[in-house]
C-alpha cells in the first residue's frame, strides 16, 4: 500500500459490511502475531536488562517517560484515531493531520526541554534531566508514521505494520543489552528507546512507501479535532489512571522504590496489554457498525469472552508462581515486587475484561463519556497512591488494585450506556472465563503448596505448579459446556488456523 499520492477518497477505503468480520479476524491475526513477537521480544530485553542493571536505573527511567508519558498525550491531538473511526475522509484531512501532529511535536519537544529541571527538582533526582531531554526527540519522529498507520488502520491492514514493530523490538533490544554490556548503566534503557522510535518510524516509512506533504495544511483540521479533543482527553486520564501512582511512589519514596513497584505493576499488566493490542483492529470494525447497536453488542460479547478466556487464566498462573518466578527469572533483587504483584492481580483482570471496551465507546462516539470516568478513576488512584504511599509499595496496589474495580463499574456502565450491554451480557460473557480461571487457580495453589512441601527447588517449583495448571485451563476450556466459550473456543482454533496461514512460506 503506497501512499506517496494524495491519500484515497473514502470511497476506496470502504470494506463491505458482509466482509468486515473476516477482515477484522484476519487483522487481528496479524496484530496478535506481531504483538505475540514483539512481547516476547521484550519480555526476553527486559530478563536480560533486570539483570545487568539495578532497580534505581530502571527508577530513573521511569521518572522521565512519566513526563514524556504525559506531553505524549498531546502527540498526535487525536487525529489519528479520528482518521480511522470518520466515516469519510479526503487528502486535505490527512495533510492536515501530519501538519497539525509535527507542530504538536516540535512544541513538546521544545516544551520539554525546557521543563526538564523542574521535573529533576520535583523527583529530587537531577540525572532525570539530561535522560527527560533526549527521549523528548521521540516527538519529533512519530508524525511521520501516524498518517500511513491510521489509514492502513481504516483498511484494516495490520500485515505492514508487523514488519515495522518486529524492527522496532528488535532495535530495542539490540542497542538497550549492547549498551548494558558496555556498562552505561541506565542510559542503555534511553538508548534502547530512541533506537525503537527511530527505527520503527523509518521503517514504517519505507514498508508505506510514504512521503509526508511538503506544503503545510491545516484546513481539514476542524473536521477532526471535535473526535480527537475527546480521545486526547481520555488519553489524559488514562495517563492519570496508569501513571499518578508512580508520580506518588517516586516522589514519596525513592528511584529504587519506584524501580520495584513498577516492575510488579508491568509484570502484572503484561498479559492485560497483550490483551489490549486488538484494540487498533476493534476501533476500525467497531467504527463501520456504529450505526447497527444489535451487531456491536454480538460482536463486543464475543470478543471480551475471547480475550478473558484466554487471559485470565495466564494472568492467575503468574501470580501464584510469582514467588519463584520472579527471583528466578529476574533475580534476587526483584524479590520485593512478589507481594505488591500478587495485589494487582485484580487490576490487571479489571483491565483484560475492559480491552474491548475502549474501541466500543469510541466508535459510538461516546468519547466524553469515558473522559470524566477516566479522570474519576485517575484521581482514585491518585488519592489512594499518595496516602498509601509512606506505608510501602504493597499498601499502594491495594489502593490502585481497588480503584480499578471502581473503573470496572464505571467503564461497564458507559458501554451499556453506549451499545445497551447490561449486566446480564456482562455476566453472560465473563461467567466461562471466570470458571476456568478458577479451576486453573485451585489446580496452580495446590500443585505449588505439594512442591514447597516436598522442599523442591524453586525451578522445579516452577515446573510443577505451571505444567498442571495449564493443562487444567486447556481441559476446562475444551470441556466447559457453555455457548459463548464454545464459540471462544471456535475463534481461538480458527485463529490458530490463520496464524499458521500467516507464517506458511
């Protein structure tokens, strides 16, 4: 798909309504293959780099990409997603989109720049500086893949952008374990980032054969910023939501503190974002229904009973094993993140049934709706976080663990509001899910406590409370006598289908 011309017309980006299901199937193949890779890519730089670096490295990281996290929202004003969910776009739209997203870009950089001693003062570490301005040259990059992303998103194309994310991972973890081996300490994490963005958006470019518009437009912006004012202010408190809790730890506590906590809160929501990278293949399919609220409803309760069926019970095993896992994997010096793990579970189960409900809220234009929900739930967190952190990092996941289920209702209520998914659907669509989990849980606690109780050593521990409880979730899912986790069974091995089809030579 060449986008060197003037974009299409939205004539010759239309998917026939009869088609769009085995469209959106196939997209998601795509996009679960190359999530799939890149996380394990990451999972596997991540081992690697916990293990040649120390939490406080890690800690000053994490203070800086708060702040790039928090102008990042401002990145794009939007304009991507409202490229993909408008029912009809032209060329001056998508000039405009790249005009007004490289503007934005260069003035967070610069704002950055400038910003980056307060934030150094504001976290009482002064390394943070120098690290907060050069990741500010990522705002600089990204425009010039938002065009060509969001209209092979519109097409419900995900086949380039695996190529370009593989690229990107793969940079990542290339310069981030070259540079930890030759002993620059947390400036390998800032190197592995900069290497990413930069090789991703090149990458992006070239795959697209894309060539940004020369001449400034901003014309078409008005069409687009109604929708896309909405999705920056979700992304606000999103960023509020997911990013408030560091800001209490890291300021209440230290580096190394902030370091432990943030590592048991990615390692609990690593199996929940997996979940959520369907949401670029949800927003464009969801976008061409937004006018038939009865498919939107079928096809919402299949795809959060697809993703609950196939998450939860990886998220469960993790946590029972996590007092092995961790130290094993990781490294003695991780130990501390096993306690405050075990809390988030609930967030990150809050999170996996909520993936779809993003993309759904958004195609019904409810966008506003789900800012004030947002901002509720980040000044939850917030609340709880800064009050809870003098006690330690395990008294803050409780308080974020259970401002998330305080999400759930909330989010859960919008979505009913939005497509008339109640209660009962709800329930309908997780009850399968939570079924299995359970069992796969029982099965994990127990095979654990035997191993302790035998004294086996932690790897063999490891063996023993995994290999059962996989097992068990598979028995239960193929057996469980229920319509919505028959068809999720139906949908997983049509996908391993298509999966295979992807990577056949």
């Amino acid at each position: 798909m060449s986008h060197q011309e003037e974009p299409p017309d939205a004539a010759a980006l239309e998917i026939p309504e009869d088609a769009i299901g085995q469209r959106a199937r196939t997209a998601a193949g795509w996009q679960f293959l190359s999530n799939g890779i890149n996380t394990a890519l990451q999972m596997v730089t991540s081992i690697v780099l916990a293990r040649l670096l120390i939490p406080k490295d890690f800690g000053i990281v994490a203070m800086a990409t708060m702040v790039t996290g928090l102008a990042g929202i401002f990145s794009d004003l939007g304009l991507g997603q409202a490229l993909v969910q408008r029912r009809e776009i032209t060329g001056e739209h998508t000039r405009s989109a790249f005009w007004g997203t490289l503007v934005m870009g260069l003035l967070l950089c610069g704002l950055v720049v400038v910003a980056a001693p307060y934030a150094g003062a504001y976290f009482h570490e002064p390394r943070m500086v120098p690290v907060l301005r050069l990741i500010s040259l990522t705002f600089v990059l990204s425009p010039f893949a938002m065009v060509p992303r969001s209209l092979l998103q519109r097409d419900l194309d995900f086949r380039t952008p695996f190529f370009a994310g593989l690229a990107s991972s793969v940079a990542y973890g290339g310069a981030g374990i070259t540079m930890a081996l030759l002993g620059y300490g947390y400036w390998s994490l800032v190197g592995a980032s900069l290497a990413s963005g930069l090789v991703g958006t090149v990458a992006f470019c070239i795959l697209t054969r894309y060539a940004p518009p020369l001449v400034p437009a901003f014309r078409g912006l008005a069409d687009l910023c109604g929708f896309g004012v909405g999705v920056t202010g979700i992304g606000i408190g999103n960023y509020i939501a997911t990013q408030v809790d560091y800001l209490a730890v890291g300021r209440r506590l230290n580096a190394e503190a902030l370091g432990l906590y943030a590592r048991a809160y990615v390692f609990v929501i690593y199996p929940a974002t997996l979940a959520g990278t369907v949401v670029p293949v949800f927003l464009p399919a969801f976008s061409r229904l937004q006018h038939d609220p009865a498919r939107m409803r079928s096809a919402y309760g299949r795809a959060t009973t697809l993703i609950a069926t196939v998450f939860f019970p990886v998220l469960v095993i993790a946590i029972v094993a996590a007092p092995e896992f961790i130290p094993t994997v990781f490294g003695e010096q991780w130990r501390g993140t096993v306690v405050p793990a075990q809390i988030l579970v609930l967030a990150g189960i809050c999170r996996i049934a909520l993936a779809a409900a993003d993309p759904v809220t958004k195609a019904a234009g409810r966008v506003y709706g789900q800012v004030w929900r947002q901002m509720l739930c980040g000044g939850l967190i917030g609340a709880g976080a800064w009050f809870a952190a003098p006690c330690g990092i395990a008294a803050v996941a409780i308080a974020v663990a259970g401002a998330n289920l305080v999400n759930y209702v909330l989010i859960s209520h919008l979505v009913w509001c939005a497509i008339g998914f109640g209660v009962t659907e709800h329930w309908t669509a997780l009850r399968g899910p939570l079924l299995i989990t359970l069992a796969t849980s029982t099965v994990a606690v127990i095979c654990r406590s035997v191993a302790i109780r035998m004294g086996m050593q932690p790897i063999w521990t490891l063996v023993v409370t995994i290999a059962p409880a996989v097992l068990a979730a598979y028995l239960m899912t193929l057996f469980l006598r229920l319509p919505e986790t028959q068809d999720a069974v139906s949908e997983i091995v049509g996908f391993c289908r298509r999966g295979a089809s992807l990577i056949r030579p």
